[in-house]
C-alpha cells in the first residue's frame, strides 16, 4: 500500500512539474523526499523525458489554427510537388529545385548561428539537391549529352566555391575545386586521344602550380582560402597518376610515377616550409 501510494504521490509531483503548477527546483526537492533511493535513476529518467514529451504535446496543443493551417499547407504543398513533379514543365522543375536549394541555404545559415554541425549538414543536402535534381532533370528529359552534364557539374562548382567562401564553409569551397577538376578530366577525356604519360603530366602539373601561387596570392587577404587552394595544388599534383589510372589503358610506369610524384612531393614541401606554412597557419 505504502508503494502504490509513493507511486501516485511520485505521479501526481510529475504532473506538477510539467504543467508548471510548482517551480522546478520544488517539484525536484519533493520528488527526491518520495523517490526509493533504489530507484531513484529510473524515475529521474522517466520524469525528464515525460517532461519533454509533455512539452511537446502542449506546445501542439497550444498551436493556433494559423499554425495547424501552415503546417499541413506546407507538407501538402511538398507531397504535391514529389507527386507531380514529373509533369511539371522543365522550367517549373528547375524553379523548384532552385527555391528548395536557396530555403536550404537560408535555414543552414540560421541554424548554423546556434549548432554549426546541423547548420552545415542542412547546407549540405541543399547542395546535393542541386546536383542530384539537376542530374535527374537531365537524365528525365532524354539530355544525355556528356557536355550538358558537365555542364551542370562545373556551374554547381562554381557556386560551391564562391558559397563556400562567402559563407566560410570551407569544406564546401575544397569541394567546389574538386568537382571543378572532375570537369577538367572529364574535358581530357572526351577531347583528347590517348596522350602518352609525359603529355598528361603537362595538362595538370602548370595547373598545380597555378593553384600554389594563388595559394601564396590569396594567403594575406585570407588564410581559409589560401589553405583551400593549397590543398586544391597538393590534389593536382597527383591528378596525373589518378587521370591515368581511370581514363587510359597505359599503366606500366604508374606505379614508379606516384613514387617520384611522392618522393618530389616531400621535397618541396620540406623545401619550401618556411613559405607554404606562413601561407596557411
């Protein structure tokens, strides 16, 4: 009896708690009064998660009909648009993957103000639709063309690289130049024919210099970026071994290449320390 009663008590404080009948410190002082010190964790962790799902179901219980009307409205408007979007007119389709990607934009920079990791994931997916959706459209539409798909690669580069650096994400800004010499590849590929070792080390190793001196161009109006774009150089330098490996059937020396390419590498680096750190530190 003594039990049930300790139990009710324990009950009715939680309510208390969660209703803001008592403040929280006096719903806490007299649930520790009734609590069995054997069970005390269990309760404890019971009665914080009742008071959030209590939260919760208040604040719904509490939402205006303006609210209940907008929310429902808003994921209607959402089913509606992945149900029809298939026989919306191409300029619709693309008007709305722009508007979804710049309301991904506007939440990620706010959220970001208050948790940095789900601002920059909420970002991230905003960028993927970009890139997904515009690939889909594409492929939808019968627009199988190698150019109107690297096309579309190099425009979402550009815009990481000049969002990454306006927004300071800078892993974003790394992915822009990334996804930029995927375009560059895939240019090589389709607009040369089979070009021995040493020609594919002169398409990419100027190109590798270029980024080290806007790498040490950049670094004293910003270091982020110049840090980006030093990365960026050290990536070309092996572009030669990695464009080999996946666009030609000559792959003797590649081995041998990537161990100079390494060994040079280490050199330079170590060479040159006193220059490249000052540039991203």
């Amino acid at each position: 009896m003594n039990e049930e009663r300790r139990q009710t008590i324990v009950k009715e404080i939680d309510y208390w708690s969660r209703s803001k009948l008592l403040p929280q410190q006096y719903c806490d002082f007299l649930l520790n009064l009734y609590v069995d010190p054997d069970q005390e964790e269990d309760p404890k962790r019971r009665q914080a998660s009742s008071r959030g799902i209590g939260k919760a179901v208040m604040a719904v219980g509490q939402a205006s009909g303006k609210q209940w009307l907008l929310t429902f409205g808003f994921f209607t408007l959402i089913s509606l648009v992945v149900l029809y979007f298939n026989a919306f007119h191409p300029l619709l389709q693309i008007g709305v993957v722009a508007a979804a990607v710049v309301i991904s934009l506007i939440i990620s920079q706010r959220v970001r103000k208050r948790n940095e990791a789900t601002g920059l994931v909420i970002g991230g997916v905003g960028m993927l639709l970009m890139l997904g959706a515009g690939m889909y459209i594409l492929k939808f539409h019968g627009v199988e063309e190698w150019y109107w798909q690297a096309s579309l690669l190099g425009f979402c580069s550009v815009f990481w690289i000049v969002y990454g650096i306006s927004a300071r994400i800078h892993i974003l800004h790394l992915c822009g130049w990334v996804a930029s010499l995927l375009v560059y590849a895939w240019l090589l590929s389709r607009l040369t024919d089979s070009p021995a070792w040493y020609g594919i080390q002169l398409y990419w190793l100027p190109l590798s210099g270029l980024f080290g001196w806007a790498s040490w161009f950049v670094h004293q109006w910003s270091k982020p970026v110049s840090a980006v774009l030093f990365v960026t150089c050290a990536l070309v330098w092996f572009m030669p071994e990695l464009y080999t490996m996946l666009f030609t059937m000559e792959n003797d020396w590649l081995q041998l290449q990537l161990l100079i390419k390494i060994a040079l590498g280490g050199v330079l680096l170590f060479a040159m320390r006193k220059k490249w750190i000052v540039w991203v530190a």
